[in-house]
C-alpha cells in the first residue's frame, strides 16, 4: 500500500495490491447490496460499511483480503467457516481462490440485521 492513506474507497481499492483489486470490487458490490442505506468510509485505514454502527470493514494484502463482521455475526456460521482461516472477528480470503459470494451474503445480511434490531455493537 502507499505511504499515502487513502481518502475514499475507490482510491483505497486503486492503491490495493493488483491481485487484490478485483476481488475487493466483488465484496464492495456484495457488501453494498446487502446494506444499500450504510455509509462507506475509510477508518483505522481500512474501508468500513457503518449505519448506526460499524457493520463491517474489508482490507486487502498481497496474498488475501480480511472481511470483519465481528465475532458475533461469525457464529452461527462457524460450521460454513470450517476449513478457512478466520480470527476473532475475521474472515481471510485467499486472492488465489474464488470468493465464497454466498456465505459472504449471508454473513453480511445477519450483521445488517443484528444491528437493526438489537443495534449490536462492533466489539462485543
């Protein structure tokens, strides 16, 4: 990444590693779909999906990009997340493998949800 921290998203996505770009547009598209009302910034250098919350944030490195939907919106998917490489709150996605679209919908809609109706908060 540039010694220049990024203002906006797209620049954030032009200054990612190339192999990370595309995959990054894929999950902003997914990300924004499934939160049409939430407003993208960049914090902590990393774009972050927000409505009353935090709802998630996304960052790319040279070998894969990191979604955070926070632990609690990971757990009723641990046993779809078996096999992958996850932290606390993170999901690591390898560039050289396609991008799990559907549980990535899915993760991203229950978060969307925790929020609106409990207004879960990002850490727990």
């Amino acid at each position: 990444m540039p010694k220049t921290k990024p203002r906006s998203i797209s620049e954030y996505i032009k200054s990612a590693p190339q192999e990370a770009q595309p995959n990054l547009r894929v999950l902003r598209a997914i990300l924004k779909k499934a939160a049409p009302d939430a407003k993208e910034a960049i914090k902590w250098g990393s774009p972050v999906f927000e409505m009353k919350r935090i709802l998630f944030s996304y960052s790319a490195y040279k070998s894969h990009l990191n979604f955070m939907p926070t632990g609690p919106a990971l757990e009723p998917f641990r046993k779809e997340l078996v096999g992958r490489k996850t932290g606390k709150d993170t999901i690591q996605f390898p560039h050289d493998k396609p991008l799990p679209k559907q549980l990535i919908r899915k993760i991203a809609a229950y978060r969307v949800k925790q929020v609106a109706e409990k207004d879960a908060r990002w850490m727990y």
